[in-house]
C-alpha cells in the first residue's frame, strides 16, 4: 500500500526541524513568540527534565487513539449457482442462423452463411451425447426487396426440434440453407423459445439460444423485449448472441438483447472467431460476468477502505507529532527566559518527548503494515474465487466436459 515513503519523509522533515531547534532556540535570542504559547499549569520552583517531560504531555499531549479509524475489508460476493453445480452445462440448445440477405457477404474471405453453416457443424461434433439440440432459420425465404418484406419476415422456422444430435439430418438442413431475405430477430427469438418444454419439478433442464445473426431486427419486432419474455418464462432459457461481422454502431443494441435475455453478446469477426464462441458450453454464462463484475467492486471497495484507514492514520500522528514538537519548543523557550527550567532540561526532555514521538510513529507503521497485509488477504481470497469461476466457465472446461 503506498504511503510509506511519503511517511518516512515527513519523519525526517520533523526531525531535521527539531534538530535545528534544539540546537538553537535556547541560544538564541528570538523576538518573535506563538500568540498561542502553551503555559503549564502545575506549581513548581523549577521544572527538570523529567518534570517537563511528564506535565507537557499529561496537560497537551495528545491521544492517537482517533487516528485509527475501524476499516472493514469484505469477502467476495457468493460464486454464481451453488459451488457443486458452478459453471454448469447446458443440456437443451436451439441454434438460430440469421438467412438474411445481408449473409450473402463476406467476412474473412469467406460468405457468412457458409462460415455460419460451417462453424455449426464444428460445433455438433463436440456435443455431449446426453444433450438435446434444435436448429432453427429465419429471414431465408424471398428477398430483402420491400415487396418481399411480409414473406420474409415471416420466415422463421424449426429446421430440427431439440434432440439428440443426429448430424445427418442437421447437415442436410444446414445443405438446403440459402441467404435472402429480412431479418426477423425477435420472431425468431420467440419461435426458439416455443420449441423448449417448460421445467417441470422432477427434471431441471438447462436451456440455452445462440443466436448467430449479423444485423440488427429488420422487421419491425422487439427483440429486447422476446429475449426478455422467453428469460422470464417458465422455460427459463438464456440468450446468447453471436454477431457476425456486425457494424461496431450496431453491437450496443445486440448487447441488449443479450442482457434482456440473461445472456451475454460476443463478436466473431471470422469462421475460427465463430466456431470459438459456439463452443459455449453453459446456460448461465451471465451468472459469470455478473460475479466479475460483483468481485471486482468488492476487491476496489477493500482497497478503498484500507488505504483510506491507512493514509488517515499517517497523516493524524504525523499532525499530532508535529504539534506537540512546536508547542513544546514554544513553552521550553519561554521557560528558560523565565529561569523556569535551564537548556540542559529542555534538551533531555525533548529528547524523551521524542521517543514519545517515535513509539507513536512505530504504532501507526504496525497499523499501516496490519492493514495492507489484512488486504493482501481478503483480496487474495476473492482472486481465488475470480479464477475458479473463471476456470468453470472457461473453454478449456467446456472441452473436458464434452469429452
């Protein structure tokens, strides 16, 4: 935690000064006083050493009992689902291809529906045996010319109901594929969902859309508010998009539908960037970017109040440190004139008031240092939990898991 140096500064800055002081107040002459001069109340004939030492600070030293204010560091939020199903995987899935026109072009050298078509087929080949999975189309038939628009809005359906992956059948309606027409992404949204079953309370399903699409809704539907509508339902499915070359102006809106859906949007640029994200194993990947974002501000909030605790606490006792060293070479000087006390006096007992001094300085080093390793901790905790949460959801566990 920074502030060491700065604190190891101001302690020589004190001492250089005391040095200086002590050298020279009491054999010098000064013509100019402290309005505010401290004046010790008990009666003496003649103060020693000792005497100083032990009536300035019972009358004006100060207590550093308030420079340590109570911090109070956090663990991390609760990992996403319950620890024994952390980063669980989907077992029913819809694959929606966007078959608009806008297909028909290019990204990494390749036509889009047929990275499209390619990719999805990678992606069957890597199912688990036990999962179920749906291939739907939309926006495939007629044109993207206006008078085209109704029959291609409407064209939106289930090339294969979720089920166990029979590649033959999925590839020959992946063969018969062909980009033309509008896109009717909310349409769609909502056709996938009907194809789920609602949960029942024997079986939990895991359920999940990918949405592989490279525009933005063309057909006058609400996409945030299907998303949000199946996520809602008692099917319980998540939304992911995958936008395919889309204009970066266009991925904010496609971000929404996700998020609506509980889901997350993720941009492919190519085949391979594609084929990467359909490997997305899980239902809940938004749990896993909620939990960062959750760690993350607990994390900033642990280091906010440790170092505020921290800097508080150097800044009073250096205060302290340097208030009780002015005034005491205020009084001394005063009572040396007064034949109230000798130089030799003052001396030894700034010289004890140091060591005061140095003790207190030395407790607020012990706060300091308490403070940053009780931070390290805490925070090290929560960095555990970030990377097993990370390892859950990541790719390389979404391989063991299909194996």
């Amino acid at each position: 935690m920074d502030g060491a140096a700065s604190t190891h500064k101001t302690r020589l800055a004190i001492r250089r000064w005391l040095g200086f002081a002590v050298g020279c107040v009491w054999l010098l002459p000064i013509t100019v006083m402290s309005a505010d001069v401290p004046t010790l109340s008990a009666k003496r004939d003649f103060w020693t050493a000792e005497d100083l030492y032990t009536d300035f600070l019972s009358e004006f030293g100060e207590s550093a009992d308030a420079c340590y204010s109570d911090y109070r560091l956090h663990a991390g939020p609760p990992l996403p689902d319950a620890p024994e199903t952390l980063g669980q995987r989907w077992n029913k899935a819809v694959i929606a291809i966007d078959a608009s026109g806008s297909m028909r072009g290019r990204a990494g050298g390749k036509r889009k529906l047929d990275a499209a078509k390619t990719a999805t087929r990678a992606f069957l080949q890597t199912v688990p045996s036990d999962a179920e999975v749906g291939l739907l189309a939309f926006g495939h038939r007629g044109s993207n010319d206006e008078r085209d628009k109704a029959m291609s809005c409407a064209a939106v359906e289930m090339l294969s109901d979720p089920a166990r992956v029979d590649e033959r059948k999925l590839n020959k309606a992946l063969d018969g594929l062909q980009a033309k027409g509008w896109t009717p992404l909310a349409a769609a949204i909502t056709q996938a969902g009907a194809a789920f079953k609602p949960e029942t309370d024997k079986k939990k399903d895991h359920r999940v859309l990918f949405v592989v699409s490279d525009g933005l809704e063309t057909c006058d539907g609400d996409p945030v508010a299907a998303a949000q509508a199946l996520h809602d339902s008692n099917v319980k499915a998540v939304v992911n998009i995958i936008g395919f070359d889309v204009p970066k102006k266009d991925r904010p809106t496609l971000e929404q539908v996700a998020h609506a859906g509980g889901g997350v949007f993720v941009h492919a640029a190519n085949q391979r960037e594609l084929e990467q994200h359909l490997r997305v194993s899980y239902a809940n990947r938004e749990k896993k970017a909620a939990y960062e974002t959750a760690a993350l501000q607990v994390k900033n909030e642990n280091t906010q109040q440790a170092l505020h605790a921290s800097n508080h606490a150097n800044t009073c006792v250096s205060n302290i440190i340097s208030r009780e060293s002015s005034q005491f070479l205020d009084m001394t000087h005063r009572m040396i004139e007064d034949g109230q006390t000798d130089a030799q006096s003052a001396r030894d007992a700034y010289n004890e008031l140091k060591m005061h001094h140095d003790d207190l300085h030395a407790d607020m080093q012990a706060f300091r240092d308490q403070a940053k390793a009780e931070l390290a901790e805490m925070n090290a905790r929560i960095d555990a939990d970030r990377a097993r949460v990370n390892a859950a959801y990541g790719d390389h566990h979404t391989d063991s898991l299909k194996r």
